[in-house]
C-alpha cells in the first residue's frame, strides 16, 4: 500500500492512543495539539479491562498497570458510609485484564512514549475536502493536504466544528471537581462512590499514597473561582463520612482542584468523507460509568485495524462507524440510566443499590466483555 498521510488532531488519550496504534504500517502521521505543553485537565482515571485489553494491543498496557494500581473492589455507600453494595470486579472482568487507577499525568506519559509525531501549539482553522484529500489550514497560517484526517479533539472539537458544523455539547446538570491528594483513607481498598441527596463524592486509589477525588453536585451552571476553591469543597461535602473528609483535609490547596461543568453531546458524530471523529470529539457521554476515556482508547484501536484491513480510507472509516456504533450507543445509554439511578430520591436509590446493586452493575458492563 502506499504511504498515507495522516492528520490526528487531539493530544489527548485518543490521539496518543491512535498515534500509538498507527506506529507501524503505511502511515505517514502528523499530530497537532493546540495546547503548548502537555498538562492536561483532570486528575486521575480508572482505566477499565476493556481498555487495558486494548492498550494490551497497542503494546503498552503493561506499562499503565505498572504506573498505576490494580483495583479489585467497587463500593456503593450513602453519604455517611453504610454500604449499598459491593462489587468484586474480577467476578465480571477476570477473562479480559485488571482494573487500573492511575492519574491522567502517568497515563498520558505512557501513551506519549509512542513515535514522537506531534507539534503543540497548533490549531486547525479549516478543514476542507474534495474526496480524495483532505486540505487543512493551522493558525500558524500553513496548511497541508491529508488523505485521512482524525479529529481527536475533545468535546468542544474544532474538527468536529469545522467538518460537521455540530452538534454541540450540552450541559448535563452537574458541575464536577477532580483533585488528587498524597493520602490513601484508611478504609480504601477499591473505588468507592459515596452518594448524598444531590451530590456524590468517589475515591479511587491511582498510585502508593495518592488518591483520585472527584465530586459531583446538582446544580446550575457556575463559575468556581480558583480562589476559595478548596475550602467551598470542603464545605460541600462537610456531611460525608470519614474517607472523604479524610481526603478533601489532604488536598494541598485551591490549585490543585480542577472544576469543570460536566457536558456531554446529545448525538453522536462519526464521519464525513475523509474525516473521521474519535473519543470525546465523537461520543462525548455521561461520565458515571467512567467509560470516556476507555471508549477513545477502544475507538483509537478500531480505527487502525479497520484502515489495514480495508481496500481504501472511505471504506475503512464506514466500516469503523459501524463497527463502533452499537457498542458506543449501549454504554451511552447505560452511562444516562445510571446518572438518573443516582439522582432518585435516597431512599428510593439506596434501597435499588441495596436490592440490586451488584446483578445491575454486571449487566451494565457485561456487554464489554467481547472484545470491540
């Protein structure tokens, strides 16, 4: 075949992961990031069997296991501590690979050792085709023709902008703070969500001595100042049991605390031509199964096995939508059922979690136990 050029735009899990997964063969790949150094936001992340079993393929799932930590166990409690339910994750996942905490720093160090393709500080400014190349202009004011570009760019895409003119991300009710503190609780010996009346707080173990925070809360769109930001958390989450508290008096300081509003795309976009969205650019979804980035790490190893499989790109990028389509719709919708479960009525939630909690939480995740 001949050489192909390639544009991923995104430095992001999903770029880094299908810089990774085009490293050998026919492509000839170029990746921008509009960012100018690699800090990314966020704190810290469990990365699912599913997604290790592809990061397995891409050659560097070994080094994400060694960078975080194996979690065996996921716990539901109400916001005082007493249990709803406890999950063993080996039970549904022993047949595909671990269950791994580890913050987003660690992460995008590993995806990063792959070839060193990408120019930051980079931003697309238009995207056109004509069927058989791509041509994109940057604001460095050059441009270049690609056959295949991937827009890897997150929620707020300008790939996804430029080429498909939508759709655009909506806000999901909640705003989010993520955070990581040098302190593992006492109790943690798994991911644990601790659910209030319209919040919730998750702990997640992502190295020795170094915990994931991230609270949710209910409410209308705000602007959290970095200034105070600490303290407001604390106060927050002042009814919450030990582990919490625990944790938030560990945190060192208003800096350290990333807060977003929680958005997702109410539809999906996947293609035009030789364009091709992948993660959050395309499926940008409900995080409460924390499966955003292991569906971009999933997307990344799917493209490049559809594009050496197909006779030509169009083909290749058709096939990889439809491939992904069904299992992208299911955890979306799983993701949305789960978000409204916890904003039931405690009572009502807590007794569902009690009752059914752990039958519920394989079914959730069963379907991926296929490989993708």
């Amino acid at each position: 075949m001949a050489t192909k050029r390639v544009l991923i735009v995104g430095g992001g899990i999903a770029g880094l992961s299908l810089n990774l997964a085009l490293r050998e063969g026919p492509w000839q790949v170029e990746l921008a990031e509009r960012g100018t150094g690699w800090d990314q936001p966020g704190a810290g992340l469990a990365v699912q069997p599913n997604a290790m079993r592809a990061l397995g393929c891409l050659g560097a799932g070994g080094a994400v296991e060694r960078a975080g930590v194996v979690i065996s166990r996921f716990g539901y409690y109400d916001q005082h501590g007493d249990p709803l339910c406890d999950i063993d994750l080996g039970g549904l996942w022993s047949a595909v690979g671990p269950f791994v905490g580890i913050g987003r720093a660690a992460l995008h160090g590993v995806l990063r050792s792959g070839p060193d393709r990408c120019r930051l500080g980079l931003a697309v400014t238009s995207v056109t085709q004509d069927g058989r190349r791509v041509s994109v202009s940057f604001d460095d004011d050059t441009a270049a023709e690609y056959d295949l570009v991937v827009g890897a760019d997150g929620i707020n895409s300008d790939v996804r902008r430029l080429a498909f003119g939508g759709p655009m991300p909506a806000y999901a009710g909640q705003m989010a703070w993520r955070s990581l503190a040098p302190i593992r609780p006492r109790s943690l010996d798994g991911i644990q969500f601790w659910l209030g009346e319209d919040r919730f707080f998750g702990l997640c173990p992502v190295g020795d001595e170094l915990t994931y925070g991230f609270g949710n809360l209910a409410c209308a769109r705000r602007r959290e100042p970095v200034s105070g930001r600490l303290c407001r958390l604390r106060e927050y989450f002042a009814g919450f049991g030990e582990p919490v508290r625990q944790y938030l008096a560990a945190v060192p300081g208003d800096g350290d605390i990333h807060c977003s509003p929680v958005e997702w795309l109410p539809e999906v976009a996947w293609s035009a031509g030789r364009v091709v969205l992948i993660g959050d650019a395309a499926h940008a979804m409900s995080p409460m199964m924390g499966q955003g980035g292991c569906m971009a790490i999933e997307d990344a190893l799917v493209l490049a096995d559809e594009l050496r499989r197909a006779p030509d790109i169009p083909s290749a990028v058709a096939a990889f939508g439809a491939r992904r389509r069904p299992r992208v719709d299911w955890v979306r919708e799983q993701s949305q059922a789960l978000t409204e479960l916890v904003r039931l009525p405690a009572p009502i939630r807590d007794r569902g979690l009690r009752e059914r909690g752990v039958s519920a939480f394989h079914d959730r995740y069963r379907p991926l136990v296929a490989p993708p």
